[in-house]
C-alpha cells in the first residue's frame, strides 16, 4: 500500500480501469433485469444524483487535505532554511576554530538537506538520513561543548539555534510521514466504484454512452492522480523545491 500511495501513476491506471470495468459491470447487471419504467428511473436518478455528489465532496475534501500537508512542507522547508542561517550567523559568537568547525558542517548539513528535498529514489534516503543524523550529532557536540567550557549567556543563544536546527529537521520529516490516511482512499475509491456501477446500470444501451463514461471515468482517475502527486513528497510531477535552502546555500558559498 506505501508503494501505491509513493506512484501516482499507478494510481491513475488502476483507478481508471477499476472505475471502467465497475461501469460495465453495472451494465452486465443490468442486462439480468428489465429496463427501468419511469418511476424506477425517477427514484434511480436520485440515487445516482446523491452518490456523485458525495462523491465529489469527498474528492474536494481529500484534495483540501493534500493542499494542507503539501503547504506545510513547503513552510518547513523555509523554516530550515532559517534555522540553518541563524547557527551560521550566530557562529561568530564562538571561540575561533569552534565557528570555522560548525561553518563547515553546515555546509555539509546544507548539501544533504538539498538532497532530502531532490533526491527521487526512496531507497537512498536511509542513508541520506544517517548521514543528517550524523552532521546533526557533530554540530550539537561541537557547539554544546564550545558552551560548556564557557557558559555565557551569549554563547547560549549559539546552542538555542542550533536546537532549533535540529527542531527544524524533525517538523520536515514528520509532515513528509504525514499523508492522508488509508482510510480515506478506501471511502473514496469505494464510493467511486459504486457511482460507476449505478452509472453502468442506469445506461439505456452499452455503445451509445461510451464515450461518455471514459470521459466521466478519465475525470475521476485524474483527479486521484493528482490527489496522489500532491500527496506524495517523492513520486509524480509535483514536487517540494528547497528555493530557500539552494538560496542560502549560493550565500554561504560566496
């Protein structure tokens, strides 16, 4: 199911051929019964008005959920960048080769960061993310013993930012690990199905509404895609671009 929700391409596919075959058949059941008289094709319009509409609530609702945690990694990303530039700036308040040190890992942290953000291939990121924790390790050690041999208050707020650093890392990771629950894609995809079946068997003949229903079943497939490329920080076409991290990076480098 990860794999699923990490390929919205893979969504897009099998939904459109779920949604498709579901719409046929509700037309091979159809075919087991009469046609509907007017009362009964009355009453069915009902049905199938109120299952598109819930239908389209959902997908609305789903989609306002992707559009919150896409723009909440895209705040943490500038939250990193921040953070980072406040453990340079402040670096200068340590003793010499303490600053150089902590400069230079943040270089370091900085590229893997960049990384975090760009890297396509889920299965680098384990290792992307050891070699964070340990950039992490060496400028919390680095500052916090700078601090220890001298407790002033300024050289305190050397060790709050980079708190702050590593604070900042955590927020990212967690809203990446933040999608939307399984749960909703069940309802979605189960409602979906059931308004292409009532779809299927509330058509008057097979051919003459075909176009149609591709049309219909090709609306609804796009809009899981890209509820799925949204949703997903490393698959599809949309993406979390680390402008504010790249920026800070060209500064530093100057």
């Amino acid at each position: 199911m990860t794999f699923l929700m990490n390929s919205p391409f893979l969504v897009f596919f099998i939904s459109f051929f779920a949604l498709w075959l579901s719409t046929y058949f509700g037309v091979f059941l159809r075919g087991k019964r009469e046609k509907l008289n007017e009362e009964e094709r009355e009453d069915f319009g009902v049905i199938l008005t109120a299952t598109l509409t819930l239908l389209g609530l959902i997908i609305g609702f789903t989609f306002s959920m992707a559009i919150s945690r896409y723009d909440q990694r895209q705040h943490f990303e500038e939250q990193e960048a921040n953070a980072i530039d406040n453990v340079h700036n402040r670096a200068d308040l340590l003793p010499p080769a303490d600053a150089a040190k902590v400069r230079a890992l943040l270089v370091d942290y900085l590229r893997e960061r960049i990384l975090f953000y760009e890297d396509r291939n889920q299965s680098e990121i384990p290792q992307l993310d050891a070699r964070t924790e340990q950039l992490q390790a060496d400028i919390w050690d680095t500052v916090r013993t700078a601090v220890a041999a001298q407790q002033t208050p300024v050289l305190a707020m050397v060790l709050s930012s980079a708190d702050g650093l590593l604070g900042s890392a955590g927020n990212t990771q967690a809203a990446w690990q933040n999608r939307i629950p399984i749960e909703a894609w069940a309802l979605m995809g189960g409602i979906a199905i059931c308004a292409s079946l009532l779809i299927g068997y509330g058509m008057r003949t097979a051919k003459a509404n075909s176009v149609l229903v591709i049309i219909l079943v090709l609306i609804v497939s796009v809009s899981f895609f890209l509820i799925a490329d949204i949703d997903s920080p490393r698959g599809g076409l949309i993406h979390i671009h680390p402008n504010n991290l790249t920026s800070l990076a060209k500064s530093l480098n100057r």
